[in-house]
C-alpha cells in the first residue's frame, strides 16, 4: 500500500515539482561539452543518430534535448519507476518508448525504429535497464541498421559525484561540480551483417565505450 500511494503522488502531484527541482539543481552544474559539432553537422545533413551511454551515468544526458533543441526517443523500462521517469522525460524534451530488453522489448524496439527514423535522433541505454554493467547489448547495433543511423557515444564524467549503492552504482554530481560531456567518434553499421560480425562489432564498441569512459574520467586528475 506504501509504493501504490508513493507512486500515485509521484505520477499525479509531484512530477511537476520534481522536474522544476532537477532543472534548478542542474543549472547549478558547470557543463562542459565536447564534440557537439560532428553531432549537429550530421543532423543538419539529413543523417540519423543514436547516442549510447551507460545507465550509471545516464544523469548527466537528461536534459540534453533543452540545451540543444533536440526530440530524441529513448527507451524507458515499463516499471513503476519508468511511469515517472517517462513523464519527466517528456516535460525535458525526450520521446520515451516504453519497454525494455527484458519486458516488452520487441514492441519497443519496433516503436523506437519508427521515432529515430522520424526524429533523427535516439538515445539509448545500452546496458539498461539491469544490467550486467559496462555490457553494450544488441539493441543498440539492431536499432541503428534498422533506421540507417549511425552511433556516437555519449562520454558523461563527473569532478564530484555522489554513488549509489545499486547494480550500477549509480551515480549524480554534486551540486556546483563541473561534468564534462563528450561525444564520441562516428561510428557506422553495416546494413547487412553476420552473426560473427554482428558480436564483432558489439564487443568493439564494448571496449571503445570502456576505454572512452576511463580517459574522461582521467580528465580531472590533469586539473
């Protein structure tokens, strides 16, 4: 009865509340963004793009869509925490597709082909929404061959954080910190592809993810 009534007032009272809370804590942030150019060059041509990030640290993208006028779709988990999730999302400037690799997937899947394909732009979680942690899963090379998309990495390092004690230790800056933001490489997929390809691939964009993750959390210990 606790959670059916905490996440009524959630999704009926508190949303709007929340939302103004978040957009106040994060204008307190000094965000600093790198490779934003290859990204709206790509748009501005017409191209379409997919934005990966782990679910650890997937904050610090929220409100990307109001900072650079964008309407990417994302996939969000058909859970209770999602409803709300969801409805910040839209308020921020996000499409979210309900489901997920473990509920509703396919579904999902197939809605987010069709909103990339019309908004040009997705986001997407790749090791979400239980992980195992630092996995990049299949989705995200089957979204981008089925809309023609390419991929960039979305590089989010926080200078002071707070972790949570969750699957992914989870994790938000602190008030007044700075982030740095990052976009990664262009990175193409076939149209067509192999079963030994397709894990090839996957697992090069593990280790690529991986690696651009440490050298941007490297990036405070030079400051």
């Amino acid at each position: 009865m606790a959670r059916k009534i905490k996440y009524f007032l959630l999704n009926n009272f508190l949303t709007s509340i929340i939302f103004h809370l978040l957009n106040l804590y994060t204008k307190s942030l000094n965000v600093k963004f790198e490779g934003t150019e290859k990204i709206q060059k790509h748009l501005d041509k017409g191209g379409r793009i997919i934005i990966s990030s782990w679910h650890q640290r997937f904050f610090g993208g929220f409100f990307l869509p109001q900072i650079f006028n964008w309407s990417p779709c994302i996939m969000v988990s058909q859970s209770k925490d999602g409803d709300f999730i969801s409805k910040i999302g839209q308020k921020i400037g996000w499409i979210p597709v309900r489901g997920s690799s473990t509920r509703g997937g396919k579904e999902a899947l197939r809605v987010m082909i069709q909103g990339v394909s019309e908004n040009r732009i997705g986001g997407h979680i790749v090791d979400g929404p239980t992980g195992p942690p630092h996995i990049v899963k299949p989705g995200l090379i089957s979204l981008a061959m089925n809309t023609d998309a390419v991929i960039s990495q979305g590089i989010v390092s926080y200078e002071r954080a707070w972790i949570f004690n969750s699957w992914d230790h989870f994790m938000m800056p602190k008030p007044f910190s700075k982030v740095l933001f990052r976009f990664g490489p262009i990175i193409s997929v076939p149209k067509e592809i192999n079963d030994e390809e397709f894990e090839s691939l996957r697992k090069r964009l593990e280790d690529e993810m991986i690696k651009e993750y440490e050298i941007a959390d490297n990036f405070w210990k030079n400051k």
